[in-house]
C-alpha cells in the first residue's frame, strides 16, 4: 500500500472505530468504556493519558506481585504493561500452564485491585531478552518453518496460541468490567519483515479469540512502515528524542493520540559485558516532555526484575543475556527505590489527571546477609547421564525433544595421529573429552568449532558436552537451534576430512526436576562438570543476593527454584534470591559447574554486584580476540558522506561486491571531534533484504569504550538501535580514522548497508560524516 493511500485511510480508519469497538455496546456488567479517538484515548469518553509501566510477572516472585504493583501505583502509573511469554506457559506442545508463577490471569485482576489498568503484550513473538523472545523452543522441531511469517505451521500454532490466552484473559477485558485496556498484536514486526497481511492474520485471530478492546502495533521510529496497516493503531519505541520519534508516528498516522510503546530509562545487561546505567537527567527532562505533549507511554521497564532460571535469551547475533534484568530500572531488581524512583513520582505529581492522586509506596522487603557455607556433596556428569538416544549422526536439541539444558554427544574415536575435531556449528558452548579427559572447547562467540586432538595408539571415548545458553530472541536468527548440526569430521595433518563413525549415543541434560532428582551423590570434590549441594539454615525469611564469585559457569537451584545462571566472567557476580523462596531452617542449594569452582562456597550478600567484569577468566580470552587489520592494496568498495541528523540510511552500492568480510573506516564525524559511533549496521543482498546475522562476529574494532559506557563494537550488529559502538573516550581519545570490520562467517554478494546513526535528538557525538567501505575475504588475519 502506498503511503499516501494509507495516510488518507488512517483518519477514516480512527473515525470509523476500526481499531476495535467503541465500547458503546459492552456488556451491561462492563463499569467503563475506553476507545481510541482522533486526538486522545477516551476512557468513559474523556480524554486519558496512559502512563503505564513495564512490568513481567514471570520476572518477579508471585508473593511480590502486590508490593511490585504498589510501587508502580505510588510512582505516579495507571496502568502496568505486561507481556505473556508463549513458551513459558506452554513449554510442551499443547499443555498450557497458567497456575502459580504462570497465573497471568491473577496479576490483571491483582493490578485492577491496585488500581491500575493492564495494557496487554499477547505476542506471539515479544523478543524482552526472554528465550526465543517467547517463541517456544518446540517450533523449531520443525526444520522447515519460518518463524514470523504466514507459514502454515507457524500460523497454525500462534492461533491456537491466541485462542488459549482469549480463553483465560478474555473475561479481564474493560469490555467485561476487566483491567485490559488494549492489546498488541506481534512486537516490533516491522525490525522483521514487511508483511501487512501476515499483521492482518494475527489481527484477525486476536479477535476470533474473543477479544473486542483496542489492537495496536508498536516498532522502533525507523521500521513504523514496515507492515503497517489502516486498521491498526500504532505507537512508537524509543529511548531518545521524543519529538523526532513522534514526528515520525505522524507521517504514518496522522490523527489519534500520540503514544511511546517502549521508553527505555536504561538497558539490559549481557554477559561479557560492562553494566548498563541510564541518564536520568535526560530521561526525566523527555519524559516531561512527553508529559506536556499529552502523549501517553510505557516505561520499559518500570521493574525489570530478574528473569530467573534459564528462561534468558541471547541478543543476536550472539550476545547471551544476564538474569539480572535489573535495566537501571526506577524501581531496581529486588523491588528497591531511589532517586530515578523518587524524581519520577515528583514529575508524575505535577500531571496527574483529574480525580487521581498519588499513593504511598510499601514498606521494603526485608534484605538480610547469609553467612559463608561449603557444598559439600558432588555428583559428576559424566556419572550422571541419562538414558541415552541412538543416532547415526549429530543432530540439533531441538530434534532429542530438549528446549534447555546441555545434551551430550558421544561417540567411538578411532586410533591415529594428532588431528583437528571439526564440527559445522555448535550453539553455544562446546567442552570435547577424550577418554574423560578435556582437550579443548568450541565457542560460538567467536565461531570455534575446532579442536585439536591429540594423537591415539588405540580406539578412545570422544564426549561433546554442549551447553545452550538460551535461543536467540530478535531478528531473523530467532530460528536458533542449539547443540550440534551440519556434521562432526576428524582433519588429518594433510587437510583430509574423514567423517567419524556413524554411531552417536546422544544424552539431553534437561536440567528438570526428573534429572536432578536421580542425581547420585557423593560426599567430597569432583573433577570436571559437575553437580554440587550443600545446605544453609536462615532465620527468618528476606531477600539476598548470592555470592557466586568463585564458581565458574552453570546454572543454581534453591529448594527446587531453578534461581539463575552465573558465569565469571560478569558483568553480574550474584543471583537475586527472593526471601520468599526460602524457608526458615535449612535450606537446600544445587549447582551445575561446567568449569569448575576455585573454592565451593556460597553467601548472601545484602546489595547485588552488577558490575564486575573479569575478562581474565574468559575462557576464550575474549578480549583479545581480534586479528590484525590488512587493508594495505585494498582499494574501497566505495566512498561516500552520511547526511547528519538521526534517520537510517540506505546506501546502495555502485556495484554488488562478493566477500566474508565488511569494514566501515569512518574519516570524520560531523561535530568535527576524534570519535566514531554507530548505532546499527545491516547489511543487504542486490535485492534489497537484510543478510542474516546468524554467523556474523566482529573481526575488528580499532577502538571502544568499555569503561565509562558499553561502548561495545558488538552494539553495532545486535539490531538494537538504542545502544551503540563508541570509540574510545574516557582514558584515551584516538583520532580517526576508525576501522570497524564485519566477519561474515561465509562469503556474501553485498548490494549495500543500512546505516543507523547513534540516536538522539541533536548532534549527537561519533555520527559520521565522511567514510569509506572495503568488502573482501582478509580484510582482517
């Protein structure tokens, strides 16, 4: 559709109430009506500005769901935005879960108890850093589906999904005297795809499901056309300049209330990486503006909480979220207040609305220490497999009937000289074994899939543990399946490929509560992978924050919770424990350590550690990883100067260029200053559509800043516009030019790249002006 046809619909559409009913025909029970006019939301038709706050139910304790929503309430809400994770209610194909943590149906009726309205995020597909963005591990079973598209199967699967959450929150709708305001239909489609119709579907099966309250689209301010339709509400994310994200909204959407779907007062943490902190000068001076403006919004987050267990997702193309999803959030990870919370309530004060008025925040939650304990009792492994599947070949998780956990690959290795163990890809992380011995591991951060063995006088035992470390959930690499695929191959010393004997014994490691119930303990240390448990006694139930600095990577568990992941390498160093998960007297920890302890001990802290990066202890010495730049008798692909200001830029090229590796060389930035910034590349094919990121890493950055800001040159290929890659700034100013290089994974035909400056409302530092690109397979060595 053409956008002049739809900017002459879209007031048509509004005033025609194609969005969803007026409400005037509500059953007789429903106590108010809320409807989408041309100016402003209409609740009991007055006008209504919606201040609401992201808030996920799965990502805090059930027993905290009331004192969260309070806080909310007390800062100045009036309403809570909620996304439902698909996979976390219906793990396994048709069996849904809606009791106890799941029960969304409880926290809407909770919040309508508090007071505050729910703005409903049904999905499918959320993204949230939550696993698959929602999309349940199981469809990927299917090696044929295309995830976000009207591909049958997928179509199929996401309607049945529909119809289950129209059947359990369709009574709560404001149609039915319930707290649902309004409903989302997808997320973000248009950072995806650009089908209108496949948007018309789901539209379509929402309403078949029952729902009757207002639909609405949200998308970053530069993908807002990308699937865009007349009969849809759209609303706009952004983390900076308000005014240009609105002027936005309205070449596509001429009349109706203005609305931010995602207004971000920080960033989420990943792991590897330098903690995330907002600026709350600026976010407190946007959000009033948005205020004066009568323009509604959702804080994102309001309370991150902590996504608990291994339900993290993995931001593309590999960057593994943290649990702590603590998002410099106004109200932090353990429900805890300051001045972010403090500053937003006193604006919110100065603009509520008639009849509304600020409530007293509750008293919080009571935080106590944990004295130093040992565990004690060990269960390695290797001793501790499961029942194993037989296979004539190496297949993905998803195949063995396995969303989560580590799987183990076993098979005969016949005698010979040294050699190199190749693997086509391993999704995540790969420890080889031979004859129980470690010899070295496979990492997909930095596509290693090889390891070198050593020589055999006789036949040996090869094991690959793989650990997944939750699917990625954004972009068109959302299709991530884990553990091993495209083949397993011994490499001679001569470069001969010789495949491994057809036999596998293949044991998923579920990590369920079946397979740590059959665990087999033994009382002192264990070498290599490993289960340990131990026991601590508290007094009286409050929150803490485990100390996990000295154990290396894994996952815990407290009296059966799966608590979280850990890793050393940080930036996060403990896991959020919710006093009430405890009980008082002892109290039970199981740990799975892939590397091991230096000390098996455990504590509770009374502040978390959120920020304590210690790449030393990376096990692929990450920080070291980039090659050598070779550009000497290169010449660039092509030239050029970016236009200032925030907009996305197509750059086509004079001619397609064929390689395995991208590089921008930025020669000036238009504030005339030493630094280079990027918020998003992406790169296209002579077509015009996105290359996927599935294999992309970056082979070299000549500069970043890690320490002041998460500077990081992986920002740049994560689609996420709101952070960015920075050059260097707080200990040393390098000048230009500055070199960021691609590596691809496989060669491409590249058409042109999309380049999104960093973003804000003015002349934002490190946006480039004059550049050069060079494509080529050793550009970097």
């Amino acid at each position: 559709m053409s956008t002049t046809l739809f900017q002459r619909l879209m007031p048509a559409a509004i005033a025609a109430g194609m969005f969803a009913s007026t409400l005037h025909a509500a059953p007789a029970e429903a106590k108010h009506t809320f409807s989408i006019g041309d100016e402003a939301f209409l609740l009991d038709g007055k006008p209504y500005v919606i201040r609401t706050g992201e808030m996920h139910f799965a990502r805090v304790p059930k027993e905290y769901w009331r004192h969260r929503l309070q806080l909310l309430k007390s800062m100045g809400m009036n309403a809570v935005c909620a996304y439902l994770f698909w996979n976390y209610h219906e793990f396994e194909p048709g069996k849904y879960n809606w009791s106890g943590q799941a029960d969304a149906a409880e926290f809407c009726r909770m919040a309508q108890e508090e007071g505050l309205w729910v703005v409903l995020r049904p999905g499918p597909y959320v993204c949230a850093e939550w696993d698959g963005g929602g999309l349940p591990w199981w469809l990927l079973k299917n090696d044929k589906i295309q995830l976000r598209t009207r591909d049958a199967d997928f179509m199929k699967a996401s309607t049945a999904w529909f119809k289950e959450v129209g059947r359990v929150l369709g009574p709560l709708q404001v149609t039915k005297g319930g707290p649902i305001l309004m409903a989302q239909v997808e997320n973000e489609y248009g950072s995806y795809g650009k089908d209108a119709e496949y948007i018309g579907e789901l539209k379509k099966a929402l309403a078949d499901a029952g729902f009757n309250i207002p639909f609405f689209a949200c998308n970053p301010a530069g993908d807002l056309r990308n699937g865009a339709r007349p009969d849809l509400f759209n609303v706009v994310n952004f983390g900076r300049d308000p005014e240009g994200a609105f002027k936005k909204l309205r070449e596509i959407q001429p009349k109706g209330p203005l609305m931010c779907g995602e207004y971000y007062p920080g960033w989420f943490d990943t792991w590897g990486s330098p903690h995330h902190k907002g600026e709350t000068d600026r976010y407190i001076k946007e959000l009033e503006s948005m205020l004066k403006a009568k323009a509604s919004f959702s804080l994102y987050m309001a309370h991150g909480g902590t996504t608990f267990g291994m339900w993290p997702g993995t931001d593309r193309p590999f960057k593994p979220d943290t649990n702590s999803y603590d998002y410099d959030a106004p109200i932090g990870e353990a429900g805890w207040t300051g001045d972010k919370f403090n500053r937003t309530r006193e604006l919110m004060g100065r603009y509520l609305q008639p009849g509304e008025q600020l409530t007293n925040p509750p008293a919080p939650i009571p935080v106590a220490a944990i004295p130093s304990f040992k565990l004690t009792q060990t269960a390695p492994v290797f001793a501790n497999l499961p029942e194993p599947v037989a296979d004539c070949d190496v297949h993905c998780m998803e195949y063995y009937d396995q969303g989560h956990g580590c799987t183990v690959y076993r098979s005969d290795l016949p005698a010979g000289p040294a050699a190199t163990l190749k693997v086509g890809q391993v999704h995540d992380f790969a420890w080889v074994f031979v004859d129980g011995k470690k010899v070295g591991f496979m990492d997909r951060r930095t596509r290693n899939y090889s390891v070198k063995l050593p020589a055999r006088e006789k036949p040996g035992r090869l094991d690959i543990l793989v650990e997944a470390m939750g699917h990625v959930n954004f972009g068109k690499e959302v299709h991530d399946r884990k553990g091993l695929y495209d083949g397993v191959q011994l490499v001679g010393a001569d470069g001969k490929e010789t495949a491994l004997p057809g036999s596998w014994l293949v044991y998923p490691l579920r990590l369920d509560d079946a397979q740590l119930g059959g665990l087999k303990w033994q009382t002192g240390p264990a070498e290599g992978p490993a289960f340990w448990k131990g026991t601590f006694t508290v007094e009286k139930q409050a929150d803490t924050f485990l100390d996990l600095s000295t154990w290396g990577k894994g996952v815990i568990w407290i009296n059966g919770h799966c608590l979280s992941r850990f890793w050393n390498i940080g930036p996060t160093q403990t896991a959020f424990l919710p006093g009430a998960w405890l009980k008082k007297g002892a109290n039970e920890v199981v740990m799975l350590d892939l590397l091991g302890p230096t000390q098996p001990v455990l504590a509770g802290l009374e502040k978390p550690v959120l920020d304590q990066l210690r790449p030393e202890l990376d096990f692929a010495n990450q920080a070291t990883a980039y090659g050598k730049l070779a550009l000497d008798g290169v010449k660039p692909a092509f030239s050029g100067s970016f236009a200032p200001g925030g907009d996305v830029q197509l750059v086509k090229l004079p001619a397609p260029a064929t390689g395995k590796q991208f590089c921008i060389e930025s020669l000036s930035a238009h504030d005339g200053k030493q630094f280079a910034a990027i918020a998003e590349l992406d790169l296209v094919d002579p077509a015009g559509n996105s290359i996927s990121h599935q294999s992309w890493t970056i082979g070299y950055a000549d500069s970043e800043e890690k320490k002041a800001e998460d500077g990081s040159a992986t920002n740049a290929i994560d689609g996420q516009s709101a952070n960015f890659w920075h050059t260097q700034w707080k200990d040393a100013q390098p000048a230009h030019p500055h070199r960021l290089v691609i590596d691809l994974g496989a060669s491409a035909t590249i058409g042109g790249f999309r380049y999104t400056p960093r973003q804000g409302s003015g002349n934002e530092g490190g946006r480039i002006k004059d550049y050069r690109i060079y494509i080529g397979d050793a550009l970097v060595k």
